[in-house]
C-alpha cells in the first residue's frame, strides 16, 4: 500500500455527464414488521456498472442516494473510472430524480444538515444543493490549488461553520500528498495544523492528517482518521489525537490504527474501529476507549488464557466488517456485512432491559419467502421513524415504532 489507495482516484480524471432524468420507484409493499423496497437504480446494470447503492442522507424533508456506477476511462480501453451518481426524492416519495453534478470531478464525499446537501468531488469543488429550490451553490474552499489537483475527503460543520479536508499528490513521481483542512470563518477560511499520520497496515510511512467524518461533540470538534480520532476545541487550530482503541490480537502488528465511522449516541462519542471490527464508546473521565462489544475468551479452560497467548478468539457481536454507525437518539445501529442491521442492547430499557455489550439483529418479517435481498449493508439513516438500509441490490425501510416486537425473539451475543 506504497501508494496511499485513497488519492488513487487523482491520477484518473474524467468529465461526469449525468443529464438531469426522473426514475419512478416502485410502491413500497405494506408489510408492518418486515423490510420494504423504496428504490433501486438501474437494476439489470448492477453486475456490469456496479451501480448498487453505497450511501443514504437526508436534509428536511428530502433523501439522498449515492451509488457505485461506473464509466469507461478516457484513454484506457477496458478500464471503468468509479463515478458515483446522485439520486433524490422526498421522503415517501415515489419519484426519483438523478442529479447532474456542476463539476467536472466525481462525488467522493457526502453531508447533509437541516436545510441542504452539501458535495465535495474528486476536483476539489465543494458544492451546496438546495433540495427545496433545486439550486446550486459552489462554495469556494482554496483561493489558489497550487497546482495540485486536490479532491474532497470530508466535509463537516462545527460551531455552525463548515469544516474542509482536501489533499492531493505534490507531484506524480514521489507521490507526496498535502493536506488542506479549512475552517469557515464567514467570508473567509482558517487553515488547521495537518498533523502526521500512519495509513497503511505495516508501513509506518506518514502523510499529513485527513479526515472522512467528524462530529461535534461538547463544544469540541472530532474527526475520524486513517490513524485514530483528532480532537480540535473552539478557536484552536491545533489538533489532539485521543488514545487509539486498545489493540486485539488481530490488530497488534498493525500499524495504523483507522477509524470506520463517528457519531454522538446519547452524549456519547461512538466510533467503529475499522480493523478490530468493534465499536467503542469514549470514557472521557479516564481518557480511554470502553469496548461495546462482546468479547469471548474461545478455550474451554479460560482459567489458563495469557495476555499474550494466541490460543482465543474474539467474537465481534455486532456486525462484522461494519460500514456505518447510526443514532436517531434513543438506538445506536451498526451497518455492514449482513443482510440485516444490528440494534445495540446495553441502553436499550424497556421492554428487553440493558444487556451489556448486547445486541439484537433486526430481521423482521419475512418478505415474499426472503429477507433483504443482500449479504452486505453499506450505509444506513433513520428518516421520520423509518430505519433505512443501503445495499447493493437497493434501499430498503423498517419502521422503528415495532422495533420492541420485531427483535423481540433474537439473541443478544452472537
């Protein structure tokens, strides 16, 4: 992983054209407790443009889709160039339409607040979509690219001002990346500290700090990294990077140590730790990381495990290969490589109780013979009582007003 695979996109530049189209999803079936079919693009092209959905958000009143389509290289016959499409609709609407992005570079990056979506491309553009108006606003990030074609990895806000990581390669040779995080300032922007950091599993090269995601969190902004979380406070620029997640024996020769998803649960900062596959809460008090997992001790004379010994196993109760982490405030559910989402139970309450480190899979109702038809969730949201799922084969819903019956029957370990 010489080349840091995240910026691999640069060195293939393309112009998106995706014209402006409606597609009609079909009504979703009635069923109370089981998962429902909201919309799948281009399904008969699934197996050859890779146009299974990765990502779902909303603003207000309105939901987004991304997906994973692809287009021929310019240049390069035989070659496809990933080149994700846009797709919108209002909650429970029946009518899709496919955005056309004003920009010569791809989406990379997604965010959504109350009042709009906002798109940052493989070209550095940052742009604003107003759903209610339809209108576009590009929002300029950098008053000079230096030359460097930088792309757009994350996009947050904090304290109610944007919050902008950028980063490119120096040149095409060496492969030196640089890194541009900016802070809104009103008209103007504040450039961040881009501390190091480690990206590849066994090497211990570093590149300058980048984030995918970040959140706020009492009156401190935190981002999730290729190498742990960094914390920024208020009128700083400076970044701290919090104690990384203790290592399991699958992780201690590696090197990196990247975060998979962030977010607030219950005033609790909630991360997925990529390469352990757990989930983890942040003890402020002690400055630890507190395990929300379950791990299981797999010899049958667990009296005679050592700290260093190679002989257990870790069960990760909740999903494996997780994609994404989502809170609508009362549950925390984690996405990824099963056919179903899973509910944690360790501050679950009534009707099932807390159960530490537990949690549930949420099934539901058998539909037509099947559940959904998947075996991996990329992304997940929760939209006006509704839990919606992310896969390959489409976007699908459960209402979480039966959630108490419909894990009513599942285990809490795995």
């Amino acid at each position: 992983m010489k080349n840091f695979l995240c910026l691999a996109f640069i060195s293939i530049i393309c112009v998106a054209c995706t014209k402006e189209s409606g597609m009609i999803s079909e009504p979703a079936e009635t069923v109370q407790d089981g998962w429902v079919s909201v919309f799948t693009p281009d399904e008969e092209s699934l197996n050859t443009r890779g146009s299974g959905l990765q990502k779902v958000l909303h603003s207000g009143s309105w939901i987004m889709v991304e997906d994973a389509w692809s287009i021929p290289a310019e240049g390069k016959p035989g070659y496809l160039v990933h080149a994700p499409r846009l797709f919108i609709s209002t909650v429970n609407g029946n009518h899709w339409d496919t955005l056309s992005v004003p920009s010569k570079g791809f989406v990379h990056t997604l965010y959504s607040d109350s009042t709009a979506f906002y798109i940052g491309t493989t070209t550095g553009d940052v742009l604003k979509y107003l759903p209610d108006s339809k209108e576009w606003i590009k929002i300029n990030v950098l008053d000079s690219s230096d030359g460097i074609e930088y792309g757009v990895y994350g996009i947050a806000k904090f304290e109610n001002n944007l919050i902008v990581c950028l980063a490119g390669f120096k040149d095409t040779v060496t492969k030196e990346v640089k890194s541009v995080l900016r802070l809104q300032n009103g008209d103007s922007w504040i450039d961040l500290e881009t501390p190091p950091i480690h990206y590849d599993t066994y090497d211990a090269d570093i590149i300058p700090l980048q984030f995918h995601k970040g959140v706020e969190w009492n009156g401190k902004f935190y981002a999730a990294t290729l190498d742990g979380v960094f914390e920024l406070e208020s009128g700083s620029r400076k970044w701290r990077q919090l104690p990384f997640p203790p290592k399991v024996l699958y992780t201690k020769v590696y090197i990196a140590n990247p975060v998979q998803d962030i977010l607030i649960h219950k005033n609790k900062l909630v991360i997925a730790d990529e390469w352990s596959g757990l989930v983890y809460e942040w003890n402020h008090s002690n400055n630890n990381w507190i395990s929300m997992d379950s791990l299981f001790l797999s010899p049958h004379d667990k009296d005679s495990f050592a700290k260093d010994s190679l002989d257990y196993t870790i069960h990760v109760n909740s999903i494996l290969y997780k994609h994404a982490l989502v809170s609508d405030g009362v549950h925390l559910f984690s996405f990824g490589k099963r056919s179903y989402p899973k509910v944690y139970m360790g501050d679950y309450g009534e009707p099932h109780g807390n159960i530490p480190k537990g949690w549930r899979k949420i099934v539901g109702e058998i539909i037509n013979g099947k559940h959904i038809p998947t075996s991996l969730i990329y992304g997940g949201d929760v939209i006006d009582g509704m839990l919606y799922a992310a896969s390959y084969e489409g976007l699908y819903k459960i209402p979480l007003k039966n959630l108490d019956r419909i894990i009513a029957n599942e285990k809490d370990f795995f």
